[in-house]
C-alpha cells in the first residue's frame, strides 16, 4: 500500500499549502478507491484526500458499512493524523472497529482504530 500511496501523492493539488497527502480507502469486497487533497485558492473549498476517496466509493455505489479500511500517507517525514472534518466522516462510514493505517512518506507507520481516532462521534443519535 506504500508505494500506492507514493504515486499517488504526485497527483495531489496543493499549490498554497505544498502539503501534499493521499488516501486509500479500501472496501470490504477487496475494491479500493484513491484520493488526494484538492486545495483552492478560497480556502474552504479545499476537499481533504481522506474525504476524495470515501466519496469516491459513495459515488461508486458503496454504503455505509461496506468500508474495510483507511491508509493515508502525507508527504513528510512525520506521521501526520486525519483532520476533524475527516475524522467525522470516517467515523459515518466506517465501523469503530475499522483500522487506520497513517504513513510518514519514509515509511513509518501507525495504525489506529476508528474508535481511539473519533472517540466520541457525532452520529444519527444526536440527531433526535
């Protein structure tokens, strides 16, 4: 998945932050789904790697529940951990249970599971 993620990475648009990152959402029917952060010059659009990709397998056709895993590398030599927008997000489609995988572009990992990154989520419940 590294080196999946290196190549990736080139694709990334972040000409205001040069901070380059690249996801990889991978489902449970074994499918996989890329992403990389879209940066804009009107900071609030910028769309996160993380979010490209599960929004990316919504778009395919995928529902919550069918989301096996994350991997996301960011391009510095520091592991670097999902934003809170993402960490929303991840924790709507993926089950608490799901791991994270979180690589500094030299290789180092660290794996989370959604429930130690989001550990109180905001969820349908909060809703009524």
């Amino acid at each position: 998945m590294e080196e999946s993620l290196k190549r990736l990475l080139k694709n990334s648009y972040s000409p205001y932050s040069g901070f380059r990152v690249a996801s990889i959402c991978l489902m449970n029917d074994g499918k996989s789904f890329g992403g990389v952060n879209v940066e804009n010059a009107s900071y609030g659009g910028t769309i996160c790697a993380e979010r490209v990709a599960i929004t990316s397998a919504i778009a395919s056709g995928y529902k919550k529940g069918e989301f096996s895993k994350l991997y996301v590398m960011c391009d510095s030599p520091k592991i670097s951990s999902c934003c809170f927008i993402c960490r929303q997000t991840i924790s709507e489609f993926f089950s608490k249970d799901a791991e994270i995988v979180l690589y500094s572009n030299d290789g180092e990992k660290e794996t989370y599971l959604v429930k130690d990154l989001c550990p109180f989520p905001f969820g349908s419940s909060d809703l009524k």
